[in-house]
C-alpha cells in the first residue's frame, strides 16, 4: 500500500493515517453529507491479490462489518457502512479520537485502579451478552482489541474472525483454528465446537492482566502455553496481588473454568457478579442486619406497592450502600447506569461547584443515567451520613416479573412526580 494516503475512499473524504497493522490501515474520514467525522478501516491490496488466499483476506475483512454491523451496544464498535472503491474496500466506523486499548494497561507499571478494571471488565461482560444473543460468536478477544475512550468508557472491535451462529443466517467465517492463541479457550485451541463461553474465558485472561500486570498462562513456547490451557490453572490473583478480595479470584477462578459446566454461561451472569464486586470495592460493608435494611424499605413510599417477598428480592439483588458525610455518590459528567433510592439521610445536588438542591429520605436520584446511560448533569453528595439501595438493570434482571413490573410503575410514578415539579418551577419562574 502506498504511503501517501487517497484523497477520497468512496464519499468519504481521507484526513490522516492514525494506525497501521499487519493487514490494514486505519484513517480518519470525513462524511460529507452528514458531516461526521468517521474512521475508515482499508485492507492492504496486496492480501487481497494473493492467489490463495485472496477470497478468504477479503471474506474475513467484510466479515467484521457484516457481524458487528448487527450490533447495536454502546460498548461495542459501531460500523457505519462498508465498501469497494476501485482495487480498495473499506469498512466505514465509529471513530473513537485519542483512544487507546486495554494492552497498555496490562502491564504492572501501568496497572488502573481495581474498580475501574472490573468497571471496564463489567462493560465488556454486557456486550458480549448482547453480541451472544445476537448469535455473535467475537472468537478473538484480547486487550488490544479492547478499546479505551478519552472518558474511559470501553468499545468492543474487531469483528473479523466472528462467527454467526443463528440458524437463519449462513456462517460467516470458517471454523477451525482462528484467533489469538495466548487469548484462546481450551475449546477453542482444540478446534472444537465453540459457544459464547468462550469469548467468556478470553475476557477472563484480559481481567486477570489487568488485575496483575501477568498472563495466568506464561509460558516459553506455543506448546506449553496449549498445555497450560487446556490442563493447569493459573495462580490465584492474590498470589501476585494480595490486597485483592478473595471475590475477584472467585469470579476469574469461574471465567477461566475448563469444564464448560464450571464455566460463566452468559455475559450477564459474569456482569452480575462484577457488579456485586464493584460495591464491595467501592465501599466497605457496614454490619447491618438484612432485616434491618428491609425495615428501612418497608418504610418507603417508593416500595409502597411491593410485597413483603417482592421487597426482599430487591434487596438481595440490589447494592446496599453507606455513605460518610461529603461522600461523592454521583459525580457530574460521570457515565453510569445506576439509580439509587435514598433509605435514610440527607444529599445535596450540585451543578458546576453549586448547590441547587437537597433530597431527603425516601428521594430517587440517577433516573436519567439508569434510563439511557448518559453522563450525569449534576453531582450528588452525602449531606451527613446516608443509607442508599443501589439499582441497575443488571442486578433487576435478578429479580422475578411481578416484581420487575412493580419496580417499573414505580420507577415511571418518580418520573412524573419530578417532571410535574419541574414544570410547577417553571410556572413559577
């Protein structure tokens, strides 16, 4: 390929090179006719001219925008469009400026912070849930492609290997022995059936490097690593980092399982129980009784249509939290999905360093963050000590139907409530 990048790829004006691999070049692009800045993915001619291997270079390349063009997640890489122009074809996708991938911190000088490592690891956890319901096979996880925005949110790329596994839709990529090797699942070494969990077991490498700076499987050579795979378990993440709560060896202990029956079977099961994780790291848990947190619940209008047992479900698949005085529980422009029900004290909600606004026991806050996952407008803080339920649409998945419905009337009736306030204000105004 030629060093001097083309001016135009289809419509899509070229602007710069900003990466380059073994097989392709990555530039950024400009669509003019919806004016958006884009990241245009082409193939080096060269593959695609090469007598035997030509058709396949150019099958698996289309591949990852015909497979990750069905998915629609804020954690995976979106593919915009696709195409040949002259001797060139180009994938059209979401361009994700000044971003980085998970390699870099997979390191141990570079190690992130433990909450944020199993924040990003929850992240990609729930995309591939929904890439695997989609029949979506990624078959090539591995830190670099993993990407990391400026904001440190996570997007899942590199759909090239996938394999589609719905019986409607023909099989994209050939089995066999495809992918990464250090990043493999036995199964997936052995060149056997493979199922979601195996992308499952690579995202369960991926945490354990960013946990420890290590692979659970070093090794000299291709065979030992095969070896190791297949047969040994890896070290203990305490072993390496002894600070780290027994929780989270328990949770990579299950992701990397060889008996696929041990294993993680979905996405959301590995999400539920980083979430469960992320609270007991985040905060320390008090000795409250169970039955005292469900008194407390008792005791709010928000669960006021709830039933006995149905309030107990929450509580059990919820986040109890206690927060000291000044704590941050939401901070602005943060992008979560939690939405929290103040058991007991006193927050003030602050926008730009300034206070407008306090919620008493038995107030709602994170509404619009749990609906769409935007960034938070303003800041919560603990005004004195607080008591908090917090909920996402993980850990409700926990929960029956009924109570699921009941949380919903619920959840719309502290809608209308703060839109009707709203409105009274601006009348007022």
């Amino acid at each position: 390929m030629s060093a001097q990048p083309p001016e135009k790829l289809g419509k899509y004006e070229v602007v710069k090179e900003i990466a380059r691999g073994s097989m392709g070049v990555v530039y950024e692009g400009y669509d003019p006719f919806i004016e958006r800045r884009v990241a245009l993915k082409v193939a080096i001619t060269e593959f695609l001219r090469e007598k035997d291997s030509g058709a396949r270079f150019r099958k698996m390349f289309f591949n990852e925008a015909q497979t990750a063009g069905m998915l629609h997640h804020p954690n995976i890489l979106e593919i915009f469009d696709a195409g040949i122009d002259g001797d060139t074809c180009y994938i059209v996708m979401e361009l994700i400026e000044r971003g980085s991938t998970l390699k870099y911190f997979c390191r141990p000088t570079n190690l992130l912070p433990v909450t944020q490592a199993v924040e990003l690891i929850y992240r990609c956890a729930k995309a591939l849930d929904h890439a695997h319901r989609q029949g979506v096979i990624h078959r090539d996880i591995k830190p670099t492609n993993i990407l990391l925005t400026v904001d440190t949110d996570v997007k899942i790329a590199d759909f090239s290997i996938a394999h589609v596994a719905q019986a409607d839709l023909a099989q994209t990529m050939p089995m066999g022995f495809v992918g990464s090797p250090r990043y493999m699942s036995p199964e997936q070494i052995q060149e056997d059936v493979l199922t979601s969990q195996s992308d499952l077991f690579s995202l369960g490498i991926v945490f354990y490097e960013l946990l420890t700076g290590r692979h659970p499987f070093v090794a000299d050579s291709f065979s030992r690593l095969v070896y190791k795979i297949i047969h040994e378990t890896p070290p203990p993440v305490q072993d390496l980092r002894p600070e780290l709560p027994p929780v989270l060896n328990d949770i990579i202990a299950r992701s990397l399982a060889k008996d696929l029956r041990a294993r993680y079977r979905t996405g959301m099961e590995l999400a539920i129980d980083l979430s469960a994780a992320f609270s007991h790291l985040e905060q320390p848990q008090q000795d409250i009784s169970d039955d005292d947190k469900f008194a407390r619940l008792r005791r709010l209008d928000f669960f006021r249509d709830f039933s006995d047992v149905e309030i107990w479900e929450i509580l059990r698949a919820g986040i109890w939290q206690e927060s000291p005085t000044d704590t941050t529980i939401i901070a602005e422009g943060e992008l979560e999905d939690f939405f929290f029900v103040l058991v007991e004290g006193v927050v003030r909600v602050r926008k730009n360093g300034q206070n407008i606004g306090r919620l008493a026991t038995g107030a709602c806050f994170g509404e619009m963050g749990y609906l769409s996952r935007t960034r938070r407008s303003a800041s919560v803080v603990a005004d004195g000590p607080v008591s908090l339920l917090k909920l996402n649409t993980t850990v409700l998945e926990q929960v029956t139907r009924d109570c699921q419905l009941n949380f919903s009337n619920a959840f719309i009736r502290v809608l209308c409530e703060r839109l009707a306030q709203m409105t009274a204000a601006a009348a007022h105004k």
